[in-house]
C-alpha cells in the first residue's frame, strides 16, 4: 500500500496540531496561581514549556545613583526576567486569558499577571 503526498502531509498537519493542543493544557485563576508561584523557571519549563515570548528586565539609566542616595545600594545582582504565556488561563466557562505573564527575580516565579490587552 501506497501513501500518496496529499494524505501523507494531511497525516503530518493532524501530528502537529494535536501536539499543540495537548502541550497548551489551560488551568483556572487559582490553579495556576497554586501551581507556580514561588517556583523555579526551571519547574516552569518542565510544566508548561518554552514561553511563547521572553523579555530581560533593564534598569534605567542612573538607577544605581538614586539609589545610593536613598541608602539602598545593593551589591547583589538581580536578574529579573519576564515571560509570556497565550492562551493558558481560563476566566469563565469558554473564556481565556490571552496573555499570562511571570515575572521571575532571580530565577524565581516572584509575579503572576493576566490579561487581554498588552
């Protein structure tokens, strides 16, 4: 038996598509809020995957001199680091957020955001 290119590609277009709908698992507010607060990007990866989008925080310049001035220069580096989800949280019976927002500091789910506009 033969397959031809037509039902070949038709087979490949079905294997993706369902990966995708089974990698996009959606939770309720208050199931992902449990499930990731306060854990590791490392636990986040493994849970939900790769971000559809990432974005490295930067401090403004002069930030470190304001800070001087108020007293409360820190010689410890902190990387804040924000990532993106779509599509992950629902809000109502056949509504979803379209954007989820984590905000790690060092490493660590410090901030969880939804909304619908950006």
């Amino acid at each position: 038996m033969t397959l031809n290119r037509k039902s070949f590609f038709a087979g490949v277009i079905f294997a993706l598509i369902s990966i995708n709908a089974y990698a996009a698992k959606t939770y309720t507010e208050d199931d992902f809020l449990r499930s990731f607060s306060g854990k590791s990007n490392t636990v986040i990866l493994e849970k939900l995957g790769n971000p559809d989008k990432k974005e490295q925080s930067v401090k403004p310049t002069g930030a470190n001199t304001m800070l001087a001035g108020k007293g409360q220069e820190s010689s410890k580096p902190v990387n804040v680091e924000m990532w993106y989800y779509n599509g992950r949280v629902n809000y109502a019976p056949n509504k979803t957020y379209k954007f989820t927002e984590l905000t790690f500091v060092n490493g660590r789910c410090m901030n969880i955001a939804f909304f619908n506009n950006k």
